[in-house]
C-alpha cells in the first residue's frame, strides 16, 4: 500500500470572540486540483486535529467560489488573499491560515467587516434617483468611463486592501482604500456627481485620505486588479481643490 | 440595532474634523517648500568644500551676509522642520509596518521613510548642536577647520554619512509620494517614472553630500 499524500494545514483558531487565538494543525488527504476552500471543508467533514484528536469544526465563511463575493479572505501563508482562488499545489506547507486581524475576529476565520459597510454609508455610496416625481432618463456616459467605472464596480468588499494597509489599524482613523475607491466610482458618475461634495467632506475628513502613507499595498493585494491607488491619487487632487476653494468660499 | 435608511448620519462639517487632512498637507508642503529646499541649498554649499579651504570659507561668509539670517533660519528652517518632524512621529506611531509579510518596493520605501525620518531627526540635532548652536555659545568661528576637527573622529564621520544618505533619501522619497499627496503623478506609469527620476535624484545629491564630507578630511 502506497503512503497517501497529505496536505498539512496550520489554522489560527479562536472560540469566540473574547477568547485567545491559538494554533492547531490538521493533516488531511490530499486530492489533485484543491485550493484552500476545499482542503477547509475536507476538515469540516472529518474534523480530526494532526494529532488525532477530535475538535471543533474550523469555521469560515465562503459563498460564491468564484472570487466574486469577498467572503472568503484570510491571510494564507501570511499573506490576505482569497480562499477560494488559492490552489493548494502552489502554497508551501504546512499551509497556515489566519483570520484578517484588522476586523474583529468572531470565530476561527471568520472577521466582522461591517466597518467597510458602514464606510459605504459615510461616503454615501449610492446614485441618488429618488423623487417624488419622475425625473426622466440621466445623462449618456461615454464608453470610455463606463470602462474606467467598471473596473471600481468590481470592487466586492473583501477587506484585502484595509488588511494588508499598514495604516488601517485600532490606532488609526482611516476609512481605507475600499470606500475612498468607491468614492470615485460614484463621484464619476454624472448623477452621482450631485453628492460629490458631500463624499469629499469625508474624504478631507479625520477618516479620510489624509491617512494614506502611500505604500501601496492595496493595489498589489486587490483580488480584483482594481485601480484603487490611482483613484487615491485622483481623490487628492480633488480633495485638496475642495478643501481649497470651500475654505476660500467661508 | 444598526439602521438601514439610506441617508447615513452626515458627519457635522466643522474645522476640527478637517484639522488632520489641513496638518497633513502643511507636513507634505513644509518637507517640501522650506525643508526640501533648503536642504539642497546646504548641500550645495557645502560641496565648495570640494573646491578648497579658501572657496569654502567664502560662501560661509557670503551666507552669514545674509540680512535678519536668525529669522530666516527660525521662520523657514527651525518652525517647519519642528512641525514636520512631531507630526512625522506622530504618523509613524499610528502605522503599523507589514515589510516582513508584503515585501514589495513601494512598502520597502514607505517603511524607510519612517526610518530616515528618525535618524534625520537625530543627525539634525546633533548636527545643528554641533555647527550652529555651540558655535553661538562659545563663540568659536564656523570655518572649514571646525568641521574638519569634528569629522576626523571616525565615528562622527560615519554618523555624518548615514546622517547625509538618510536626509537626502528622505527627501527623494518624499518628492514621489508629495507629487501623489498633491495629486500630481495618478496613475501607476507616471508614479513609475516620478519613482525613477527620484531615485536619479537621490543618486546626485547622495554622491555629493558624501563627497562633500569627504572633502573636509
């Protein structure tokens, strides 16, 4: 009988949220083609620690398995990333699993990303179109910036950008690279452009921009390729104009 | 119970809200506008030394000419850099550096910019002790021969270099990401080449201010 290959895993763990983190191990069948998602549910079905003893499932989140959701970030082998892109084949072992420690840690790998929600709400990330009366079709946008536009769309709200940002921590205010992107993606659209002052009071605010250190970690984590520093760089330039002319205007 | 409605509660505009994006900027432009400057212009004096005693001891003179010179340095030198350097400690402090895990270029840069930040800080303390204030009182001369007395102990002199390489990469650095802070290089082919003309940058003024030192022993 051949010796079955396996797949070593080391897995950050916590029981709740104000209980400490600790480490386990789990060793568990190999198969061709896995990636992270897999070899997690390989332990939720056989929930055997590496030295044999039987645990708590490792809890995790994950929905789409297609990189479109963002549910399923962790940092894998240090670095954030998502699960359910990440084959196992090209990952060294054993193959460590931590939870994005910049959320709140619930349960194992799952964090609470709400604070990303809720920036959405700050900067008013919407298309203001309700009336009380019909106000007609909004203007054509050229193709060109739907292309440019489509790609901030993409954004899925993972949290990568805010994990891997030295300057999204406890310590520090920042709002992240997440909501200030998709302050340009709504402030570009010709409707939305009627709240764009309103989302450059939060950009030239104690959340805002001015926490960008510039290291650019952000774009280089984004699953999703998305233009997140050039859409800070262009938030600068209009932030800096705003808090200009709207102080000039007092 | 979070609420759901559409409009989130609006932040009240006032000043204190805007008073970190207003400080940041004055960081960015004091770096820049009287630091940065006046920084080059010292180097540039100082490589007379390069050209001998006498040409060194003239453009001494000729800068000591200069009228009201203690407010000159107080207003555009000692202010600025005394803000830029709190508040630069102050940004550093609330960053937590990831260069071990996210090992790319820009993170590297951002990390060494907090640490040139440092010893800058240091080597102008002693640096401004030594060649301005213990000059004023003691009333030894500033001259070619005083810099020299001090930079023939080895120790200083080594101190002096990392001291000069860290101020000028400070500087360098800070150009490429001032020019993002100022919304003047967007996208990622224009922030590649600002990198490198920075780093051309760095390469003159980091040769120089070492040669320069050199000069003095």
């Amino acid at each position: 009988m051949s010796a079955e290959k396996v797949i070593r895993l080391k897995v950050k763990r916590k029981d709740q949220m104000d209980s400490e983190s600790y480490w386990e191990e789990f060793a568990i069948p190999y198969r061709p083609n896995m990636n992270v998602i897999s070899a997690l549910m390989e332990i939720q079905r056989n929930p055997v620690n590496a030295e044999g003893t039987k645990v708590r499932s490792v809890a995790w989140e994950y929905n789409c398995l297609e990189e479109v959701c963002g549910a399923c970030s962790m940092r894998i082998n240090g670095k954030v990333r998502q699960a359910c892109s990440t084959l196992v084949e090209k990952l060294e072992q054993p193959i460590q699993l931590e939870p994005m420690e910049t959320f709140p840690v619930e349960k194992d790998l799952v964090v609470d990303r709400q604070r990303m929600f809720d920036a959405l709400q700050k900067i008013k990330g919407w298309i203001p179109i309700d009336g009380t009366y019909a106000m007609g079709s909004g203007p054509l946008i050229s193709s060109r910036e739907q292309q440019e536009a489509y790609k901030f769309s993409t954004c899925m709200t993972c949290g990568c950008c805010l994990d891997a940002c030295p300057n999204v921590n406890s310590g520090s205010p920042f709002i992240g690279p997440q909501a200030l992107a998709q302050t340009k993606y709504f402030n570009m659209h010709p409707t939305g452009k009627l709240t764009k002052n309103e989302r450059l009071e939060v950009v030239i605010g104690d959340e805002g921009i001015s926490n960008c250190g510039n290291s650019q970690n952000c774009v280089e984590v984004c699953p999703k390729d998305i233009p997140l520093t050039t859409a800070l760089a262009e938030l600068n330039h209009e932030a800096n104009r705003y808090a200009l002319w709207s102080w000039l205007k007092k | 119970m979070r609420s759901n409605s559409l409009t989130a509660d609006l932040q009240p505009i006032n000043k204190n809200i805007r008073k970190r994006f207003v400080l940041s900027r004055l960081h960015s432009l004091a770096g820049i506008v009287p630091l940065g400057i006046f920084m080059v212009e010292h180097l540039l004096t100082n490589s007379t030394a390069l050209l001998g005693r006498e040409k060194y001891n003239e453009q001494i003179h000729l800068i000591q000419s200069i009228p009201f010179l203690p407010l000159l340095e107080i207003f555009l030198v000692a202010i600025p850099l005394i803000f830029h350097a709190g508040y630069g400690i102050y940004l550093s402090m609330i960053s937590k550096s990831n260069t071990q895990t996210y090992k790319y270029e820009r993170n590297r840069l951002f990390f060494f910019q907090r640490v040139t930040g440092i010893t800058t800080l240091v080597f102008i303390i002693y640096h401004v002790w030594s060649f301005r204030l213990a000059p004023v009182f003691y009333g030894t001369e500033i001259n070619f021969d005083l810099v020299n007395s001090h930079l023939e102990n080895v120790f200083v002199f080594s101190f002096y270099v990392i001291g000069v390489v860290g101020a000028v990469f400070h500087f360098s650095n800070g150009i490429r990401t001032g020019l993002i802070t100022w919304g003047v290089t967007k996208g990622p082919a224009s922030q590649r080449i600002a990198q490198r003309i920075c780093l051309l940058f760095f390469a003159v003024f980091g040769v120089l201010g070492v040669t320069s030192l050199f000069a003095f022993i």
